[in-house]
C-alpha cells in the first residue's frame, strides 16, 4: 500500500517520464523511415507514369543490352561514346515501354502468347533474324532449332563445363523475346493511332493533285531586310501582345539550364616537347644506323609496335600509310608531327613487296610422347608429301582432317603482339608457292603446311614505326594548375570571372539550355560531377576546380539561368519575339506601299523585284532567291488560284511580302495518279501523325530523369 501511495503522489512524474519515452521511441522510428524513404529516393534513377526505376534496376538493363551488343556485333568492349548511347537507348526504351504499356492497358491491347508463336513459325520478323536461330538455307527464323536448344540447355544446366555458354545464348535468346513482345505490343498501339486518321479514294486524289500540279509565276516581292530595323518602332507592349500570341512556342517541358564556363585544357610545354623531340631523333638515328627495329620501336615506347610482318597499307595509322608512299626502300624519316592525334613520329620502311592479300592453306599438327617423337614423325610425313604421297590420307592416318581454310591480311595484321614463332609461321604461309611444303618447328611439336591457293596480289610493307603522344609534363600539369586555381579562387563572382579571364589567359564561354540528360559539359569527357553541381545549384552560383576529360582539363562553371518546365519567360525569348513583331510591322509598311497595285507592272513602279518562278506545288514550300527564303505561305496561295489569276491580297512570307501572277497551271508530265499508292502515302502521314501523337503522351507521362546523378 505504501508503494502505491508513492506511486500515486509521483503520477504526473511518471505520466511526462513514460510519455517521453514512448515519444523518443516514435521519433526513432520516424526518422529510421525518413532515412529509409530518403535513401530510395537518392537511389531512384528516374520515374515515368509514377513508376520509378532506381539505379540498380537500371545498371542490370544497361548491362543486358551490352551483353547483347557485344554479341551480335562481336566485340568485348564497348568505347564510352557507344556506351554512352546504349545508355540513352536503354532509358528511352523504357520510357517508351512505360508510356506504351499504360495506353494499351486502358484500352485492353496486349500481345498473346498465341501471336508470338505465329511470328516464330512464319520466321521473318528482324528480331528474329537476329537470333543464334536462323536456318542458313531458308534465311529464316526456325522454330525447331530453338526448341532443341532450350531442351539441351534444360539438360545441360547441371554441367559445368558447358552451362556458362549455353547460359549466355539463353539470356540472348530471353532479351529477344521480350524484345518482340514489347515492339510487337508497340507496332499494334501505333497502328491503332494511325488507322483512326482514315484516308479515302477523295483525298488520295486531292493529294496526288497537290504534289503534281505545278505553277509557273511572275512574282513581284520586296523583302524585309530592305527597310533598316533602326527605322521601325517596337514598345514593350508590342512585344508583351506577340509574346502572349506566340506563347505556346516558348513552352518546354523539361527543365534546362544556362552557364558561362570556362575550360582550359592543358598541352606540353616546350621543354616538354624538347625532351620527347631528344628521344624521337635517337630513335630515328637507331633506325638509320641499322639497330634492331623491334628494340627501338620498344624501347622508344611506341603506341604503334612493331611485328615484323609486312602488311597492307590499311594496317597502318592514316598519317604512317601516307608517309610511306613517298618513302624508298630504307629510308629512315626525321621526326615528324601529326597534328590529328596530336603525336610525334619516326617511320623506317623496311621492305615492300607484293603478296596475296588471300591465301588457301592447309596443315597437319604432328605431337608425340616427346619433342624428338614429335619432329621424327614430322620429318617422315613431309618427306612422303615431297615424294608425291596424298594430304588427306596422311591427315586423317594421323587424326585430322586436313580440310583447306584461307588466311586473309586482315586477320592477323591488326595484331599488337607478334611472338616469333607466330611471326615464322604466317611469313612461311605468306611466302610458299602453290603446292610447296614446309616442316615447321614450334616448342610444342611441329605443323607440316602446305599452301594450295594464292589470289589477290597486293603491296605489303614492312615498316618501323615509332608513334608517341607529345605529353604534358607532371611539372606542366602542375603549373597550370596553380594558375588556373588561382584564378577560380580570385574571382567568386560571374562578373569577375569574365572581367578577369583575359588577364590569366582565358576565355568565359557561354552554353544555354543544358538537359540534365546530356553526357559531359560543353563536350568535356569526365564531368560528371560538373553536372551535378550544374543542376544543382542557384543563379549566378559559381562553381568549384574541375579537374576533367582524361585527366588534362580544368574547368569552371558559373550558373547564368535557370529554365524551369513551363513558359519562357519574354526576358528569355525577347530577341525572337522581337524579330517576330519587326516582321510584322515591315509588312504593314510594304503593305501600305503596294497598296491598290492591280498587276505585275504597278508592283514594279512601286519599287517590287520582278523574277520568275516555276514549277511550284502545295506540297513543297517554294524557295525565293529574292529573300532568300522558303515560303510555303506562298506556295499555298499559287495553290488557290487559276491560270492567269492575280493575287488578290498581298502574301505575308518569311522573308518578305509578295504579289503574283499565275502564267500557267499543269500537271506535272509523264506521272500518273495511283489509287492505291497514293492512299499508301497518306498511311504512311497517318504513321507519322502517330509518332507526334507519342510525343503528346511523353508529355503527359511526367518523366523524371535523374541519371546525371549517377552516370
């Protein structure tokens, strides 16, 4: 009873004590699900539609399109612009699936399993013929091959040794199909859209017309730079009307940004290029001297090595296989400069001489218990062949088939590496006569070749070459780092960096409406973190050093404006809109000037330029040499009237205002008008018509793309 008594005198104490306690306990879990929803987000890639990809989602279809890329183009590695147009690829795929697949949902269009099986056995599709499953006789896509890998690789998956090629086959095979369902489910909501635009015999008719009913005109025209700007009048609320006429044309609907920038990159000094210059002669005169080639070429650290085998001209940099032409047989060149890639060369033409550029051969590798076995056995097969014996039946006693391959230039001269015994093998190849034999000796056993056909005579060269960028200094580097951090951290301000530039050797550049969806700054490799901050900071914000591109620009950037998604603001589109009203206003004049003008000769006396043009159609805008402009305005007003018609009202064009007479009117000779082609053309406006129709869902999908944050 005591204890309750202290109990109840300390309630309250103890009410605030329990509250706080279950208050921290709330808050803690609070602020774990902000953290938890805060890392989400920072990991969220983009969004479409509400549906948001984050970058994990986003890196694994990125790396699958690669893998597919790879594959069906051959290569293992991608360069940064390929990889950096995949990404795009990969994001506007999604973009467009997301958009597509959220249409097709509300009007219930999908693609069945049923629909996807009829394009496997008609086998045509281009998707398809992508696949590992093309019959080579038919040219088609064969079902049956694909059911027989798909069973093999269900029997395989447990063995090691060959489930990790037939695993990458299955995942090619796996894309693909997604891949059709996905451009199938496409093709059919597109042409949904475009059937709904319906074209009709009539119309066909008046389109033929339109494209083939030509007109020859005496036109009169003044144009709009012959009264000087300075003599027309334009008052902010001029400007204020146009803009509210015109102002679905400033709308945008993805948000960009304006900076002032400057990047300097840094190149060698002249010490720097001394000191390459010293080593770049010491290789020339090497080479002069007679020095093994393949040393100097090394030891000189040259981009380009050298092999030993001749080769075709195609096998060398641009600015060595022109080098060559003028060279004799020799000759050493002196240091020369290639501005192109930015390197600093010596070349020695060792020898040229013509060679197949395409060889037919065949061989026999000889093995045994020990090397002495090996070249035993090699010596007695070549001596049979020398004394008339048949390849293939002394192939196939010793286990092969002996079967004929050719050798091409082009599959093996591109080599950066050329150990010699590859070297003595291919020059052997290169140099037998039809029908001649040769033993050759390997450190694994011997291969005796026998070469069976040689076609296509070319010029090979062999050529030294000592290739080297001339490259800044760590000192260099160094240098103008010091001077261009200075100069950042001196001028905090858009004015001073512009006021200042000069005085330290730079230039302020300028660049408006940046996407946050472009890849670099002002084209600069490795300035990723450049764009963060780009898109990221507030107006006339200036940003820190960037060191960027491969390790040999600086850069700064300043932040000038800030576009947000909607209207332009007049400030941002004054000069456009500006050029809009003196337009407007030149005609008013011209206008006045040619008014009451009845025919061709009172538009002259009145000051008008008198040409004739011909052939004009509605459906191409009409080019004017007189105002150097295209006017399909006036296109469509020859259009409308008959031969030998004046124009009833003047016509208010790009570049100037214009009479005309009509002199004749004929259908364009030699064309006939096709019912069904031309209903084909109208299909295919109708298609295109479609395709803006996807923009206007683009539009309205509230597309977020964040991946200047992480790529």
């Amino acid at each position: 009873m005591a204890a309750l008594g202290k109990i109840r005198k300390r309630g309250v104490a103890l009410v605030i004590i329990i509250g706080l306690g279950l208050f921290a306990f709330i808050a803690e879990e609070a602020f774990r699900s902000c953290e938890a929803t805060k890392n989400q987000q920072r990991q969220q890639i983009g969004e479409v539609l509400g549906n948001k990809i984050n970058v994990q989602e986003y890196q694994a279809l990125v790396d699958e399109y690669q893998e597919v890329l790879k594959m069906t183009q051959g290569v293992d590695n991608l360069s940064e612009d390929q990889l950096n147009s995949l990404k795009d690829e990969v994001w506007n795929s999604f973009v467009n699936e997301q958009i597509i697949a959220n249409e097709a949902k509300e009007i219930g269009l999908t693609v069945t399993d049923q629909e996807l099986q009829n394009m496997m056995k008609e086998g045509t599709n281009p998707m398809l013929l992508r696949s590992p499953f093309v019959n080579q006789e038919t040219g088609r896509f064969d079902v049956t091959m694909l059911t027989k890998f798909l069973a093999d690789y269900k029997k395989n998956a447990s063995n090691p040794q060959v489930a990790e090629s037939y695993q990458k086959i299955y995942q090619f095979w796996q894309f693909i199909e997604k891949q059709l369902r996905t451009q199938t489910l496409a093709q059919k909501f597109q042409a949904l859209i475009a059937n709904s635009l319906l074209s009709n015999p009539v119309s066909a008719k008046m389109s033929f017309e339109a494209q083939n009913q030509e007109s020859d005109i005496q036109l009169a025209s003044i144009a709009y730079n012959s009264i000087n700007d300075n003599d027309v009048q334009v008052s902010e609320s001029d400007l204020k009307a146009k803009y509210d006429e015109e102002k679905e044309m400033f709308k945008q609907t993805i948000e960009t940004r304006d900076i002032k920038y400057v990047d300097f990159q840094v190149v060698a000094s002249a010490a720097d290029r001394q000191a390459l210059m010293v080593t770049m002669k010491e290789a020339s005169e090497k080479l002069q001297s007679g020095a093994n080639p393949a040393e100097v070429v090394r030891k000189a650290q040259s981009q380009f090595p050298y092999t030993g085998i001749a080769a075709t001209k195609r096998a060398y940099p641009s600015d060595i296989a022109a080098k060559i032409d003028s060279m004799s047989v020799g000759q050493t060149s002196a240091p020369f400069e290639t501005k192109g890639d930015n390197t600093l060369n010596v070349v020695k033409l060792l020898s040229k001489v013509q060679m197949p550029d395409s060889i037919e051969y065949r061989q026999i590798q000889v093995g045994g218990a020990t090397l002495d076995e090996a070249r035993k056995t090699a010596d007695s097969i070549y001596t049979a062949l020398k004394g008339g014996a048949d390849f293939d039946e002394l192939a196939q006693k010793y286990g092969q088939t002996g079967q004929k391959q050719w050798l091409t230039s082009a599959m093996y001269e591109n080599s950066n590496t050329m150990d010699e015994e590859s070297k003595n093998y291919l020059n052997s190849i290169n140099t037998l006569a039809v029908n001649d034999v040769k033993n050759l000796e390997f450190s694994q056993g011997n291969i005796v070749l026998q070469v069976t056909a040689r076609k296509a005579m070319v010029d090979k060269y062999d050529v030294a070459v000592v290739k080297h960028t001339i490259d800044f200094s760590k000192a260099t580097y160094s240098e103008a780092y010091n001077k261009f951090s200075q100069y950042v951290s001196e001028n905090k301000t858009i004015e001073d960096l512009e006021k200042n530039a000069a005085q330290f050797g730079y230039k302020v550049q300028e660049r408006q409406d940046m996407y946050n969806s472009e890849h670099n700054v002002a084209g600069v490799r490795a300035t990723r973190e450049a764009m963060k901050w780009i898109f990221d900071a507030k107006e006339n914000q200036v940003s820190p050093l960037y060191e960027c591109g491969s390790n040999d620009h600086l850069m700064v950037v300043a932040l000038t404006k800030i576009h947000p998604v909607g209207y332009r603001a007049l400030d941002a589109v004054k000069d456009m809109v500006k050029q809009e009203v003196l337009r407007d206003k030149k005609f008013e004049q011209i206008k006045q000037k040619l008014a009451g003008v009845a025919d061709i000769a009172a538009a002259q006396a009145k000051g008008a330029r008198i040409d004739s043009v011909k052939q004009i159609t509605f459906s191409a805008p009409v080019f004017v040499q007189a105002t150097g402009s295209s006017e399909p305005a006036l296109a469509g007003a020859v259009s409308a009237l008959k031969q030998g018609d004046f124009s009833k009202a003047l016509v208010k064009g790009n570049g100037g205002a214009f009479l005309f007479k009509v002199l004749k009117k004929a259908a364009r000779e030699g064309v006939k008008f096709d019912e069904q082609a031309a209903e084909q053309t109208l299909a295919q406006r109708a298609q295109q018509a479609a395709g803006r129709y996807m923009q206007e869902l683009y539009q309205k999908a509230n597309v977020v793309d964040n991946r200047y944050l992480f790529f």
